[in-house]
C-alpha cells in the first residue's frame, strides 16, 4: 500500500512539474526600438528600372550590406542626378533626421516593417534617392520566375498614392516589363 502511494505522490509530482514547464509564464521582449545595422540579404545586389522623363533612360540601385547607390535617378526638383551614395546608420527613429549638407546628408537607415518589408529612408533635404518600402517578389520572364525588386505603393501628404518603382536584375527584364518607360500603377 505504501508503495501505490509513493508512486501516485510521483505521478502527480511529474505531471505538475511537467504542466508548469508547459504553461510557465513568458516574458515579451520588446522589438528593438533601432533600425537594422544591415540591409537584408533579399534586397542586395544591383537593380535597374527602366522610365522615361524627358528621354529613355535606366535607373540603377546598388545595395550592399552597408552602402546604397543610386545612379541616374530624378531629385524632388524633376532634375536627373548621376550618383548618389548612402552610408547606413542606425537610429532610434527613421523619420528625424534629415540636414542638408553636413554629415548625415548621406546617411540612410533601414527597418523591418509588416508584410515582409524594408523600409529604406535616405537622409538629406528633399531626398528622393533610394527611399522607399521594398520587398523581393517573383514574376515570370520568358517562362522563367524571376526576382523583382518591389517598392510599395505609399500615400503621400495630399492622399493620393505615389507610383511605385519595380526594379530588376538586368536591365533587359526592366525593359520588358516597362517597355514604354512609365511609371508602375
């Protein structure tokens, strides 16, 4: 008899110890409240758009782990730059730093946001160059899938939605899927 109880009292002693392994308390951590110290390895390489403004040209987008190029890209004032190249820092918040001049004029930050995207935000006054929310997506080329480099669609202070960018691997895919150089709906 005192055996069965020994072995009922280590019965319930196994199934509530494992019961409280099962439900013990767990803590929330809180999301880092920095952006990324590297862009994500799905958005590096080189990306070409291919538009047309005031002539056919390319536009090229060149992402490393911590550098992001933009060449032949329209700024705020519909004028065509040659280069532009951001240094990514981290920062508590993506949306108050901007200088014109000065050391963080080249700077850019990158954050993870819902849906699988990054959100690129490039430093200066009137930045145009690289900013964006981007996300690799896939579509057909000649029979085969291939990555496109995706920027969302945003709305802007006036409540309408920008024309978003797509970018591709080489510039004959951006070519064929924008053969008239306009902007993506």
């Amino acid at each position: 008899m005192r055996m069965t109880h020994i072995f009922s009292a280590l019965l319930v002693a196994t199934t509530l110890g494992t019961t409280a392994l099962v439900t013990a308390p767990t803590t929330a951590h809180a999301k880092a409240k920095t952006t990324l110290k590297t862009f994500p390895k799905s958005i590096r390489g080189t990306w070409y758009h291919y538009e047309e403004n005031n002539g056919y040209y390319y536009k090229s987008m060149a992402i490393s782990s911590k550098k992001l190029t933009v060449k032949n890209y329209m700024d705020i004032f519909a004028k065509k730059q040659s280069k532009w190249t951001g240094t990514l820092h981290t920062t508590k918040n993506q949306n108050d730093v901007w200088q014109y001049g000065g050391k963080k004029s080249h700077w850019t930050s990158a954050k993870a946001v819902k849906g699988g995207y990054t959100k690129i935000v490039s430093y200066g006054m009137f930045a145009t160059n690289g900013s964006g929310t981007y996300k690799v997506v896939h579509q057909n080329y000649k029979g085969k899938s291939v990555k496109v480099l995706y920027n969302k669609h945003i709305v802007n202070s006036s409540g309408s939605k920008k024309l978003a960018d797509h970018y591709y691997k080489t510039k004959a895919q951006a070519k064929y899927f924008n053969p008239v150089g306009a902007l993506h709906k």
